[in-house]
C-alpha cells in the first residue's frame, strides 16, 4: 500500500513530528456548535510532502471533535462555504430522520453560501462520527469528515488516556499531495473503490502519540477512508477491545490476530502500556507498517481500574416474527457484472447502467429507485439476508439503526455483535438483525463511497 522505503525516509528526516493535538469543539454562546466546511490546505505527507487542497471542517482535518454525554440535545449551525452543495451525516447515531443529513433523501442539500441547523439527541454512548453527505465520493476523499464522541453518564477516562485516532488512507500524488485527478475514476467504482497510498491518523503522518505507563487508556479508532479496509493486530499492543461501532462489550475481549476495520467502522480498546519508551502502532496491508508513534512517559493520573463502558439499551430483534429481506451484492469487474446478466437484467439494460457510471446493484437493482428496498413497521424486526455475488469485499451501512450480526455463510456467530456497518468478503452470506422503531425514510449503502455512487445504495421505510 504504502511505499515502505519513502515512508520511513519521511519518518526519519521529519524536524519535529507533530503530537497530536485533541481539536475539542466548543459550543457558542447560544449552546450551538458551528461547523462551517470550506476549502483549505494541510500536509498530508509529512513535512517533505507539498500542501494539498483539501475541503475540510473549520479548516482542519479531522474536522473538530464533538464531544457530548448520552442523552444531550446536539445543535449544529453549518454553514456551506463550498462552491458545491452539501450536508452532513451523523454516522451510527439512532437519529430523528429530519437530522440524519442524507441530500435529496432527508433534507435537500445545503447549497454554496447558506446554512441548515442540525437538531437532535444522542441516545447512545460510544465512538462516532461525521461526514459529507452528497457525492460522498468525491467529498470526503477531501477531507469532509470528523469524530463524534458520546460519552456515557459516567466517563472514567481524562483527557490524556481517552484518545481518538482517526485513521484515513488517502491517494497522494508523486509530489505528495493529495491526488483530485482520479477522485470519480471509473476504474475505482468498477474495482475495489479508492484506494490510497498514504495513511495519516488525525490528519498526520507518523505522529507521536503520548500515553502514559501504567494507565489504562481508550483508544478510539475511526476509520474514515474512502475505500480501504485497514487490517489492525490490538494483541501486538497487547490491546484489548472493548466496543465496536460505538456499541460496548459485556467483558473486554482479547483479539486473536488482526481485525479488521472497514470504511467507516469503529473499534474501542483498552491499552495499559508496562513500561516507558516507544511502542509502534501498526497496519497490515500484506505486512505489518507502522502509521504512528506511542510515546510512553511516566503516569500523571491517577490509576483507575479497568471498568467497561455503559452499554446502550438497543432493542432486542425478535427472530420468530421477522420480516426477512434478501440483499443481494453483484457487480464489479472480475466476472461480477456476468452475474448480474444471469439474474435477469438484460445486455442492453447493462450497457446503460455501465454508460451511467454504475457497476454494481442490489437485488438487480443499480442505485435508489423509486420503490423502498422493503417497508417495515415500526417496531418490526428486520432479519436481512445478505449475499455478496461479487468478487470484492464490502462495507453495508444501515442507517439510523444498529443490528446485530447472526450469521456468516449460514454459521450462528458466538458473539452476535451489535454493529452499524458490516463486512463481507467475496461470495459470502452474512445475515443480520434488527428492529426497525426509528420511522423515516433510511438509507442502505455500501460505505466504499464508489460503490455506493456506482449503484450499492437502497433505502427502505419505518412507518
Ligand atoms: Cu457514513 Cu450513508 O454513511
Ligand atoms: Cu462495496
């Protein structure tokens, strides 16, 4: 993924790595956060790389953390300051459908120039955040994207131990700037999205990130790149998981091996570092690469035990009187598109969606039509049986719910996680459940953003 030699090169000769600092959004006086997204620069690759153009939040990337308890009401005054429309999703959140920020499907998008007051309540604690929503694909390769963090009643981190690190792979050119050319290549939605060369962890390359010995801490993972599925090993760190997808464990949980982190998903650890000195945070892409420094000094807190976060009370699906909903993946190159010939969508039917920039569908369906993948009463459960016809992994996010994870190739999981976003390799079924009690109008979608500008996207209705 990543040209190793350049990599170190850029490591070793960088003056002074950044630390990184915790970008904690305050409210305004009048009790609203104001996120205004914009065009702007930053150095991606290191302090030898060139500034890219970026499109960012209050001009940084990540845009700033919002940081709120369970329960809290959320105002956001954004302001669109683009030349192009835009909005914002607040991803994994069990929001009011008004706030979910999907243009053209819940609120129209926020031209250039104008503002939209999001307005709403975080039920749940955990690790979230947010991100363009129209042409994602084009717009948060950019930078459009920020971490939202819900604390629970009675948060037992400080500052120093409870870090978020937001992991964004991203496509640099030779000049080690980003690369706009290719953002929208037919190539990457008709392949496996796009896939960068450089990986930076809150928007810096290599940073040296403090922890301190003999502390527990909370490491935040968010993984807000376009397309890229980052392969992370907690047990190098000696690391345990303790929430996916914002959604806490009863008990932390040793990983046996690497784990991996799609577009969009989150994973909670608990690391307490024995000894002072240096301690590489890998990724695997083929071999293990090291995108940042922990730095471990000597304790300055007080030392806490272990307790696990609160969990959130999500409903319980009830599997004997579901509605069960087939979700089929097909399309791509590598002989995906045949498959979508053979189950009924004819050459000339192909040939139009192809002209049109889409590759792939859902139940032989190229993007939203006019029809709701399914209608769901409220409070009905919803078991979705997916299958990936495909020869390229994928990321399925379901909006304004969580659900639970059943079944891999009709295998009953031990731990049946809750989760916001899944996994699923080439040729795979996965079955997942949940109650649909939040009503409006939701999107389905695959979170490698050209697949779903390129036809991985449905909706469905909680009435
Ligand atoms: Cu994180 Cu539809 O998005
Ligand atoms: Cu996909």
């Amino acid at each position: 993924m990543m040209d190793r030699r350049a990599f170190l090169k850029s490591a070793y000769c960088a003056a002074a790595l950044a630390a990184l600092p915790r970008l904690a959004l305050a409210r305004a006086p009048d009790g609203f956060f104001e996120l205004t997204a914009g065009t702007g620069q930053a150095r991606l690759y290191g302090e030898d790389g060139g500034l890219s153009d970026l499109w960012l939040y209050n001009g940084s990337f990540p845009g700033p953390e919002i940081r709120v308890k369970r329960g809290e009401r959320v105002r956001v005054r954004f302001t669109n300051e683009l030349d192009e429309p835009t909005s914002i999703h607040w991803h994994g959140i069990r929001i009011d459908n008004a706030m979910d920020g999907v243009a053209g499907l819940t609120q129209p998008a926020v031209q250039p120039g104008e503002s939209f007051e999001y307005d709403f309540e975080v039920p749940d604690a955990g690790t979230y955040w947010y991100h363009a929503h129209n042409m994602s694909w084009n717009q948060v390769p950019r930078g459009l994207a920020g971490p939202l963090i819900i604390e629970d009643e009675q948060e037992r981190f400080s500052p120093q131990t409870d870090i978020t690190l937001m992991l964004t792979d991203w496509r640099l050119s030779n000049k080690g700037v980003l690369d706009t050319e290719t953002i929208g290549s037919l190539h990457d939605f008709s392949h496996a999205g796009r896939l960068g060369n450089w990986l930076t962890v809150n928007g810096v390359s290599l940073p040296d990130i403090p922890l301190q010995a003999q502390r527990w801490h909370r490491l935040r993972l968010i993984n807000s790149s376009a397309s890229r599925i980052l392969d992370l090993d907690p047990s190098r760190l000696g690391a345990r998981i303790i929430a996916l997808d914002g959604q806490s464990f009863d008990e932390a949980r040793a990983a046996e091996g690497p784990v991996q982190l799609a577009p969009a998903q989150r994973m909670d650890l608990a690391l307490r570092p024995e000894n002072e000195g240096n301690m590489p945070f890998e990724a695997t892409t083929g071999r293990a690469f090291t995108v940042a420094n922990f730095k471990v000094g000597a304790p300055t807190v007080p030392d806490i035990p272990l307790t696990l976060p609160a969990k959130n009370a999500l409903p319980e699906p009830d599997l004997s009187a579901a509605q069960h909903v087939p979700l089929v993946m097909a399309g791509g190159a590598m002989g995906g598109m045949r498959f979508l010939l053979s189950s009924g969508i004819s050459q000339e039917e192909l040939r139009d969606m192809m002209q049109d920039g889409k590759f792939w569908a859902f139940n032989g369906q190229a993007g939203m039509g006019d029809n709701p993948l399914f209608t769901a009463k409220r409070g009905e459960t919803i078991v979705m049986e997916s299958r990936n016809e495909s020869n390229f992994p994928h990321a399925i996010h379901l909006h304004g719910h969580h659900f639970k994870i059943l079944e891999r190739d009709g295998e009953l999981l031990p731990e049946q996680d809750w989760r916001d976003t899944f996994i699923t390799t080439r040729q795979e079924t996965v079955k997942i459940a949940f109650v649909a009690d939040n009503p409006g109008k939701w999107l389905v979608h695959c979170h490698m953003l050209e697949h779903a500008a390129s036809g991985m996207m449905e909706w469905f209705i909680v009435a």
